[in-house]
C-alpha cells in the first residue's frame, strides 16, 4: 500500500506524541506511588538507617543526598530501591534534610522526594583504663609518626568507591563475646581522650578473622595504635577495619569474599591483651559495627 508523505508525516508526529503521552503517564503513576521510608523514627548517633524508595519502575535511576555525601541506591526487589545511612557517633542532635531524585537512564530528575532525619544524643558511657605512660604520652617523634598514620586513615573515608562489592548481610569477623562496646567516652590514665568507635571482640592469639563481606583491600600495616591492621572497602563509602592482628594475610589490592580470613587475632600496637578491634565507616561517618549487622540482616 502506498502512503502519501503527508500522511507519512502524520503518522510519525502520531507516533510521537503517542510515545509521549504514554511516558507521562508512567511518570504521573510512578508519581503518584513513590514513597520514601525509613526514617519515621528517630535514630540515635552512631547508628545505621535503611532508607527506602517504594514504587520505583524497573530501570530508574536513584540519587540521594544527605549531609553534602552522595546516597547511592541498591534493588532490593521488583518496587523497592533502598540505601544505608551512616548517623556520625558525634552528629549534634537535631532535624536533618535527606532528598532523593528518581530519573528515567541518561535523562536529568525527574521526580524528587524529600523527608527528614531526626538524630538523637544516645550516652554510650565511660570507660576508664590505666596504660603505660608511653602508649598515652607520646614524645615528639611518636607523634608525627600517629599523625601520619591518621592521615593515612582520615584519607580513605571521603573516598567513595562508585562501584558495590558488599552483597546481602554482613557477618561478625570473629563469633567471640563483646569486650568494649561502641561509642564509650575514654579516659586514659585520667585524661580524656577520643569515643571508641568501634567494638572490641574476644579472639584467642592466632584465632583467624574474616572478612565481614565482599571487598577490596584498600590499607595494611603495622601501625602504632592499630598494630597491624586491614581495612576493607565495601565500595558506596562503606569501610571495615581489623586491628590489633599478630599476622596480616592480605595485600593492599586484594579482593576478598565475605567470610574470607584476612588475618589472625593478636595484640599488637596499643593493647593490653589479645582481642580484635573492628570498626566500620559508612560515607565518612563513625558508626555501631552492630548497628550495620542489624540494618542488613532482613
């Protein structure tokens, strides 16, 4: 059948503003749908919150923005899109803004949702420990050297990998009891010094530790507070560190799997028995290794 070109034409303008009408309203239903949950109820300082967008189409792409950071988005099924929320252990108590924007792959937002997070003061308590003067005290050349090694550190936070290597739940990096929990406020040999910002797990010498979830080697060494040490990262920001190891088993580089032992339980750098330090950061913030198994053990 031969169709005249005016009537090609209304058939291609047809065509498109068919195609368009039937995009808006994928974007007004999808509209009407979205939903942003999680953060209903009030989170304490040094916890980790899950927040979840409802009713995103397949193929959208999800930003959040919390804090000046980046909140990458994962599927959790078929509706739901979520992300973890770091609360920093020294958040000031207060209402604070999270948004996330919904847009169709390569084109600029399209939907935007807003709500609030409500961070309270939580009293992790005090402890109080007597160490040898020179783990506390330290002469001018030991300092530098702290000083150095925390920059080390300090670096790694603000980085954050675009790529996810962590998937499903995280697991404990040793089955022993809590020794030190998080968050208390530390007074060495009588003066006050920084919150613990990790947990301190029972290990036996030589007990092997493993890797919390899937990651990449990013630090290891022999550090003077931290003894030898590994930090892992999960990739979107989110860090795992083992300190205080007697012997270190990976690279810096390395891939590991979840429950791959990185490591064995010690007690070197600023110890006073064998044990392992594990702390976690997500998007910079200093937050509960405890609260993050919580969060992702659904």
């Amino acid at each position: 059948m031969r169709f005249w070109p005016g009537v090609m034409i209304l058939r291609r303008v047809f065509l498109i503003v068919f195609t368009l009408l039937i995009f808006a309203l994928a974007v007004k239903a999808m509209a009407d749908t979205l939903e942003l949950i999680g953060a209903e109820q009030p989170v304490a300082q040094g916890e980790v919150v899950q927040i979840v967008l409802k009713g995103a189409t397949d193929g959208s792409e999800v930003m959040g923005f919390w804090q000046g950071k980046t909140l990458e988005f994962f599927r959790i099924d078929e509706d739901n899109y979520g992300s973890l929320v770091g609360i920093d252990l020294k958040l000031a108590p207060g209402t604070y803004p999270l948004k996330v924007e919904v847009s169709s792959p390569g084109n600029s937002p399209l939907l935007t949702r807003r709500t609030t997070v409500k961070v309270v003061d939580k009293d992790y308590g005090v402890q109080r420990l007597t160490l040898p003067k020179k783990m506390v005290t330290l002469d001018p050349a030991t300092l530098e050297r702290v000083k150095k090694e925390g920059a080390k550190f300090s670096r790694l936070w603000y980085k954050q990998n675009p790529r996810r290597y962590w998937r499903g739940n995280f697991v404990r990096p040793v089955p022993g009891k809590l020794n030190t929990p998080f968050g208390l406020r530390r007074i060495l040999n009588g003066e006050p010094r920084s919150s613990h910002s990790g947990v301190d797990l029972r290990a036996a010498e030589g007990e092997p530790i493993r890797a919390v979830n899937h990651g990449k080697v990013v630090l290891v060494g022999d550090f003077y507070f931290h003894g030898k040490a590994v930090v892992l990262d999960h990739g979107w920001g989110l860090y795992s560190m083992y300190f205080h190891l007697s012997q270190l088993n990976v690279s810096k580089g390395d891939f590991v799997g979840k429950n791959a032992v990185i490591g064995l339980a010690g007690s070197t750098g600023r110890a006073t028995g064998p044990h392992l330090h594990w702390g976690v950061r997500l998007g910079g913030a200093r937050v509960d290794p405890f609260a993050l198994l919580r969060v992702t053990s659904g």
